[in-house]
C-alpha cells in the first residue's frame, strides 16, 4: 500500500491512532532531522516533572490539577517539549519501490510518510494496539494527515510514560479530547492555530487503564463497555477518568459501580478512591453510603446485645449453630474486622448471661421435681429434658468463650462461683444430667491453667471451693460425653489451677482428690504430677526454708 494512500470511503470513523515503534535514521529519510528542527508552527506541551537538561528548554511553564478535588495532580507542570526528542516519522506503511526511488530523487523536498490507517472497519481493540517501548524510542506522525471519510486530523499526539520509563504514544484528534477532557482542553485551547499539538503525562501508573480510558472518549456506550472490563478494571478507569476530568467517563463508572456487587478487595479499594477523590454525583452519594454506615457506636453496641441474645433463645439446633459460629467470628479479636468494630458492652453480655443461668435453674428445679410440670411451656415440653438442659450449657459456654477472647472473663468467675442454687440442685440431680454443670467449670479450669484468664488468688479459691468436688464426682461422664472437651488438658488445667493457691488450701484439696481417686480411678482426673508438685514444695523445701530461717 502506498505510504500516502486514504482510506476508503465508507470506511468506519476513527479519531485516534496509537504508533510505538520508530525506526532509526537511514539514508531514506535524511530530510527528517532538518524538518522538525525546523518547524516551529507546531504546538509542543509536556506534563509532569522534568530532568535538569530539559527545564533549560520549558517556556511559561503552568500547573494544572489532577482533579478540582483531588489532593494528588498526575499532571503538574507544563512546558514545551525539545523537538529534538521526536526524531522518528512513527509508523511507517510499506511502500513500493519506485515510490522509494522517486523519494530519493526529491529528499529535499519530500515529507515523512504519515502513519497508514487501515480503511477496512475493524473493532476498537484491533485498531489500538497498544505496545511498551523503551525511553529512547519516540513516534512522530506528520500533522497534515486527514481521514477523507471523516475529515478529522490526528493532531494531538499524547506521550504516556511509567515511571520506570517506559512510553506509550496515542495520537488523537483534538476536537474529541477537548470535549471529553476539562483537562486537555485547557491545554488544547492554548495551542490554538498550531498543526501538533505534543502532551506528555508522566508517572503513569499503569499505561493500559489510561489508554483504555482515552478509548472511552471515542465510544458512545461507556456502561456496555464496562460491563465487559469488570469491577476492578472499572475503579481503575474512574481513578484515571477524575484525575483528566473526563466526567462523561466518571458518571459511567460510578453508575456501573453502584449497580454492580463487589468483593472485598474491591471494596477496598474503593474505599481509597473515594480518600483521594471527592464526585458531586447522586450516585456516589449511593457508593458512599454502602461503603461507610451511618450507625452510632450505641447502636451497633445495641445490635450485639439483640444477636446475642436471639441465638441464645433460638429453637433451631442447626440454625443456632451456624449463627455461633458467625457472631463469634465477628466479635473476635483475631476477627478482620476487629480494627472497625467497637468495644461490646461488657454489662449487656453478662445480662444475657444471667439470663442463661437463670433459665438453666429452672431446668434443673423441673429435674429434681422442684416445679410442678404445668409451669413449663409447652413448647419446651416437646423436648427432652437433657436436651434443654444440655443447650443452655452450650449457650453459656459459648458466652464464656467470647468474654475469654476479650479478655472480660473476671467477673465469671466470681459469677459462677456463687450458684448456690446450682450446687444444691446439683446433689439432687440424676448423674446424667448434673454433669454438664462441670462442662462449665472445665471451661474456667482450662483458662486458668493455660494463663488466658487472670482473676484474683480468692475468686479461684471460691470457684475451687465450690466446684471442685463435683467436678471428681462427674468426670467419668465427662470423659464418656465430652462434647469437644479435651479431658488431658482440663487435667492438667485442674492441677496447674490448684497449684496457683496458698500451699494451707492446696494441702485440703489434693487430699480431697486423693481419696476420690483412690476410690474411683479412671472415673477421677489424674492429678499426680501437681501432686508431686505440691508435696515437693510442701515438705521438701519447706524444709530447707526451715534451715535458712534458724541460720
């Protein structure tokens, strides 16, 4: 095809041309140099910070703002660029010989070859191919090219450089960019009468999302395209589309956001956007209110204390399961969402508490015949007894757990050591009931042995006092139904806790325990390493205590 060849008619219409690769000088082109040295009619801007050798070239520099909003400006500094940096005719079409041989002939006054558009309709992605080239390859394109189909000229070519120096060359039409772009028609408008206007955006994060914005300039259905790039693509376009104030693309992005659902990377990445950027639009007034709630810390403190306390009363065993196992997750220290959650209310939990171990009285006073049938509901009287029993223990430990984690656990310990009702219902309840009370006491043993829960030398002591004995008593149906206990641990919890007591209170215990299991077994925990522990500094450096004392 013939270097100056035109498109067809009927050929569909293009505003923009994309050129990367320049091939060096040859003896083909010598009048090249000589040319864009010396003509000074064209219309050279640049943008961003320059190197040392190149300010010396700037005249009437002006900066000009990302965004009106924006705290961060992409494009900063504007001057002329060196025409000595743009030494190549861009893309060059092949051509034939005799036309080559004819160019020779007539160098003096030939032109460079402009850069060919292919008349055959092809599809958008197909036409800007975009690729990277290194800091020292640059396009040109002679300015008098016009499209006979649409009589627009390429006369604005935009330099896109990253920050580790590599380039990518778009050559637009002006009249599309200055419409779309409060940005560039600012400095569009400055080079009035000029036939090339040159731009140049350094610090270009990613060179593919500002071409791909550009290209939605030149497309008339902005949302059908985003449908097809995707959520992540799409917040990419939108950073570059305020930071040029092309605002047709901004609203096309906001609006696709706000309809579409996003994951939670995507989530937060928007929530950095909107940091940096601020949009007038309705519509990011609807993004806005999904991505920040409106709640007061009383209300969500108030939310807590609703969940907590409808899973404690939910009838559902799987539905009551799975809700656990979300509630504790979002109320977790380790949870992701602990840097956005607020303090719970510590006085609520333990409320809902009170109320578990109230209920769970009553259950027991239902098993020792303590209340007549009638006061039961009736509800409740469809289920078996042990089951009723056996889920208010569930819920209590489930709120136990949750105080563990952060660490508001104290108070529980002073809490469950003064169920006198409990330890009296206990020795009148079936064996097969009263030891899911010693499911609660295992979970407080096992905190205190592992050092997760600290409380005052006299609360363990009361809690050993009261819940030591029927916690030898129901360890054999502890070790039968554990119900996710670990029985090797709670020993050597149990031990560990006993050993943290004045030596006088250990001395009545492990006696205690002694006799339990020489009696019983296996049926008792096995306690002998906190024994040895024990007699060892009872009697063995007690004695040596004794002798440094009389010396």
């Amino acid at each position: 095809m013939d270097a100056h060849a035109r498109p067809r008619h009927g050929s569909r219409h293009r505003s923009w041309c994309c050129t990367f690769n320049a091939p060096p000088p040859s003896p083909e082109n010598p009048h090249l140099s000589q040319r864009y040295h010396g003509n000074k009619s064209n219309c050279k801007t640049k943008l961003g910070p320059q190197k040392a050798d190149s300010l010396s070239k700037f005249t009437t520099p002006v900066s000009i703002p990302n965004s009106p909003q924006s705290s961060k400006s992409e494009l900063s500094i504007v001057g002329r660029i060196d025409p000595r940096r743009i030494l190549s005719p861009g893309r060059v079409s092949p051509i034939d010989h005799t036309d080559s041989l004819e160019a020779d002939r007539h160098s003096s006054h030939a032109t460079p070859s402009a850069a060919e558009v292919d008349p055959i309709p092809r599809s958008r992605s197909q036409s800007f191919r975009a690729k990277i080239e290194s800091p020292d390859a640059h396009s040109s394109l002679d300015p008098s090219r016009v499209e006979e189909g649409g009589g627009e000229a390429y006369d604005v070519r935009l330099n896109l450089k990253r920050k580790n120096g590599e380039v990518m060359v778009l050559e637009l039409n002006s009249a599309v960019l200055a419409s779309n772009s409060e940005v560039f028609a600012g400095l569009i408008a400055g080079s009035s009468g000029r036939k090339m206007c040159r731009i140049e955006v350094p610090e270009v994060e990613n060179l593919g999302v500002f071409k791909e914005t550009i290209e939605l300039m030149f497309d008339e259905d902005i949302a059908k395209r985003l449908v097809k790039t995707g959520v992540n693509r799409a917040i990419d376009i939108l950073e570059v589309a305020a930071g040029i104030m092309f605002r047709r693309g901004v609203l096309s992005c906001l609006k696709y956001l706000e309809a579409v659902p996003w994951t939670e990377e995507e989530e937060e990445k928007l929530r950095s956007l909107f940091t940096r950027f601020k949009f007038d639009d309705a519509t990011s007034r609807d993004i806005l209110a999904r991505l920040y709630s409106q709640q007061s810390t009383d209300t969500l403190q108030n939310l807590a204390k609703h969940l907590v306390s409808s899973i404690t009363t939910c009838s559902d065993a799987n539905a009551r399961n799975e809700l656990k196992s979300l509630v504790k997750g979002l109320l977790s220290k380790s949870s992701v969402y602990e840097k956005e959650q607020p303090d719970i209310n510590k006085e609520d939990f333990y409320a809902v508490c009170q109320s578990c171990l109230s209920v769970l009285v009553n259950l027991f006073e239902e098993a020792s015949d303590a209340i007549p049938h009638e006061r039961t509901g009736k509800k409740e009287m469809g289920k078996p007894l042990i089951a009723r029993i056996s889920r208010q223990v569930d819920n209590i430990n489930w709120l136990l757990e949750i105080l563990l984690d952060r660490q508001m656990a104290e108070e529980f310990v002073d809490l469950w050591a003064h169920q006198g009702n409990l330890l009296k219902l206990h020795e009148q309840a079936s064996p097969m009931v009263r030891y899911e009370l010693s499911r609660v006491s295992a979970i407080l043993f096992i905190a205190m042995g592992t050092r997760k829960l600290h409380c005052c030398w006299e609360a363990r002591s009361g809690l050993l006092q009261a819940w030591f004995g029927p916690m030898l008593l129901d360890f054999g149906w502890l070790q039968r139904c554990r119900k996710g206990l670990d029985m090797k641990a709670l020993e050597e919890a149990m031990g560990q806790t006993l050993l943290t007591l004045p030596l006088k209170q250990q001395y009545a215990l492990f006696m205690e325990w002694f006799r339990c299991f020489s009696k019983n077994g296996t049926e008792c925990p096995n306690l002998s390493k906190a024994f040895q522990i024990w007699w060892r500094r009872s009697f063995l450096r007690g004695s040596e205590t004794n002798a440094v004392e009389s010396r």
